[in-house]
C-alpha cells in the first residue's frame, strides 16, 4: 500500500506527498461509501481547561454534521468520548446528532469520559446513544465494519461489566512502568477477542475488507493512550491481509501509524481545537480517502 498525506485547513488544500510517485486519485470515479467520522467531542458545561473547549463541542458538532448531510455521507461514526462530564450533558449534545438526514446511519462507541457519570445511569449508557451492543459490527458494500468496546475491561467501567477485578488487576499490571499505565486506559478481553477473531475470519471468506473502530489506539506514537493489551489485538489483525484500517479517538492529537499493512489513525479530538477537527472517509474500488476537516490529517491509502 501507498499513503499521501495532506492537512485541510479551512478554503486552503495544502497537498504535502510522501513520496514523488504519490498523488491523489484525478477522475469522476464515485466513492461505494462515505462516512463521518468524529472523535472526543467531550462536551460539558463548564470553562475551557487549557486546550479544550469543552462548550465550543456544540457549535463544532453542527458544523460536522452539516458538512456531512451536505457531503451525502452514508454513515457516521462517533469514536466515544461525547461527552465529558454528568448524564445531562448528554441532553444538550444528543438533539444536534438529530440533524442527521434520515437516510444516513448513526452509529456509536463508548469511551472512557461517557463513564464520567453518576453510576446509576451507566445501565441506559447503550439507550441513551442507541447503540446496539457494546462491540458489533456491520456489512456494507462488502466492506466490513467492526466496532470494539475499548472500555471492556477498565476501573471506571467494572461496575457496568462486573468483571472479575483481579483480571482487571491483572491487565494494568502487566504492562507496569510502560506509558500506558494509566487508569484511564482499558483492556480488551477475551470474550470480545474471540468475538473479533470470528468476524475476521467470516469477512475472509467473504473476501471482505475491514475497518474497525476503537475508542483507544493500539500503536499511537505517543503511546499514553494505548489499550493495556494492544499487543493481543495487534497480534489478532495482523494476521489478517484483508484489515485496511483501524479508527481510534482517546489520545486527543492527531497520530498516524503504517505498518504490517494496516493503517493506524487517531482521528484528532474536537474538543481540543478552535476551528474544528473531523473527517470524511471515502471508499472506493482501489483506494480509501481520509478527508480531514479543520486540524484533522488527510490520508490518501492505496489498496
């Protein structure tokens, strides 16, 4: 695979090509898929914090959600983290996402701030954003899409999956003095990983390409983030030729890993900027296009 990589910044198209055979797609070609994607929109009520703008989410949300309608986008995928604080915030974030033209599919993950609530209401968590399960996935134009729960096994979730503490214990201290020892990062457990190695493998004999979606990253440069167990799920996809890409939000910059054949992709957190940060996702026959919006990386894969 060829990547290119190119930054949006609002009226301007700055074209910076990683190597002199690369270049964007030129042709009337129409895209099989189009999807929206949004990352760590983190709203609450409350005064900025140094680079997030907690409030500003509201307008920045719209403004995605216009440009995707506008776009014709068949889906978009929020990558968790909608709101940042208390259960009511989601009464002032949730109506914008209404916006969505009817013929386009909603879908969302959790991450680690949706937990930032009154435990009480962590049972509605999957009502509240109308999801269907905790991880699922979902097939369109023989393109795969795979959805994992990042917050599976975590401290700030224990007491919705009720896992046996002491594999929580046993997660995040088996990665002790590494970056990503932090108790605001998770683990992806068993259960899902046998779950994961079943689409996989049914999108192989599908001859279906995949992209998944997490809330945490699993290779991201500035490694804080990543899942306590990266390695496993590493070690799941790539061993499958048919992973494209796999999504993530959490680490609120920007980051972009290749390699093994896979591109890794922070989507930059929306909360974290002035202007804006989203993007469009474009998927045809022979390539896949990342269109940044505002401070969000373009990324040009080849298949």
């Amino acid at each position: 695979m060829r990547y290119s990589i190119l930054f949006f910044i609002p009226l301007l198209l700055i074209i910076s090509s990683c190597s002199e055979s690369d270049s964007f797609p030129i042709g009337n070609s129409k895209p099989l898929l189009k999807i929206g994607l949004i990352a760590d929109p983190q709203y609450a009520d409350k005064p900025n914090n140094g680079n997030r703008y907690y409030r500003e989410s509201l307008w920045k949300l719209e403004e995605a959600i216009e440009v995707f309608n506008s776009s014709d986008v068949d889906i978009i995928q929020t990558l968790g983290d909608v709101i940042d604080t208390n259960w009511n915030s989601f009464d002032s974030i949730l109506p914008i996402y209404q916006n969505i033209r009817g013929e386009i599919e909603n879908f969302h993950i959790l991450g680690n701030r949706d937990f930032n609530i009154a435990p009480m209401h962590y049972v509605n968590l999957l009502d509240r954003l109308s999801m269907p399960e905790y991880y699922y996935s979902y097939v369109r134009d023989n393109w795969r899409f795979i959805a994992l729960d990042a917050t599976d096994y975590s401290y700030f979730s224990n007491s919705l999956h009720n896992h046996d503490i002491n594999q929580v214990d046993a997660y995040f201290e088996n990665i002790s003095g590494n970056p990503n020892h932090q108790f605001w990062n998770s683990a992806i457990g068993k259960e899902q990983q046998d779950w994961l190695i079943e689409e996989l493998d049914r999108a192989s004999l599908l001859n279906q390409k995949v992209i998944l979606y997490s809330h945490c990253p699993l290779k991201a440069i500035n490694n804080v983030g990543n899942l306590w167990n990266n390695f496993e799920i590493i070690d799941i996809i790539e061993n499958y030729s048919n992973v494209v890409a796999y999504f993530n939000g959490h680490i609120h910059n920007r980051d972009y890993v290749f390699e093994n054949g896979i591109h890794y992709v922070t989507i930059e957190a929306m909360v974290n900027t002035l202007i804006n940060s989203y993007a469009i996702l474009e998927i045809y026959e022979d390539h896949v296009l990342i269109k940044g919006a505002g401070e969000q990386q373009s990324i040009l894969i080849d298949l």
